[in-house]
C-alpha cells in the first residue's frame, strides 16, 4: 500500500470525526500516540511496537488530511534525491 493510499483509507475510517475535532484537538490525541510509542520504545516492549507505529502513522496521516497535507507528495518532494541538506544517500552530515 502506497502512503497516498494509506492516507485515504485513513480518511475513509476517521476524517469525519477527526476533522470535526480540529486540527488542534486531533493533535493532542497524535501527541498521546506518539507517547505510548516512546513508552513501548523505552520498555522495549517488542510485541507492541508494530501497533503503536501503526498508530502513530495513522494519526499523522489524518492531521495531514485536515491540514491540506498529501503525505506522499511532499515526503519525496523533500527526500527523493536524498538528504535535504547534503542531497547524499546515506547522509553525510555532520
């Protein structure tokens, strides 16, 4: 699944009641995610990762979707030719 796909599969499930929360309140429910995630990172509880990336992805997705965003496009508008900064694949930053 593309992540344009993804997007859309994402609005299909929630962008009605995400959308009517705002963008504000739809990002404090990503921020919440994004926490059980570091939570599981730092617990190193293995069996709960997929589930709180998944999570995570799929709240960005929907904060995307209320802001305008296509995730996909602008994505590899930034990252297609590499790092943005030094353009190198690996980076080579410093």
């Amino acid at each position: 699944m593309r992540i344009c796909e993804f997007q859309r599969r994402i609005e299909e499930i929630y962008y009605e009641k995400d959308s009517a929360r705002g963008l504000a309140g739809t990002h404090m429910w990503f921020c919440e995610e994004v926490g059980e995630l570091t939570r599981a990172l730092r617990r190193n509880q293995k069996g709960e990762l997929g589930e709180e990336f998944a999570d995570v992805l799929a709240w960005l997705s929907t904060l995307a979707s209320i802001a305008g965003i296509e995730l996909e496009e602008v994505a590899m508008s930034k990252y297609a030719e590499g790092c943005p900064r030094c353009a190198a694949v690996p980076c080579t930053c410093g």
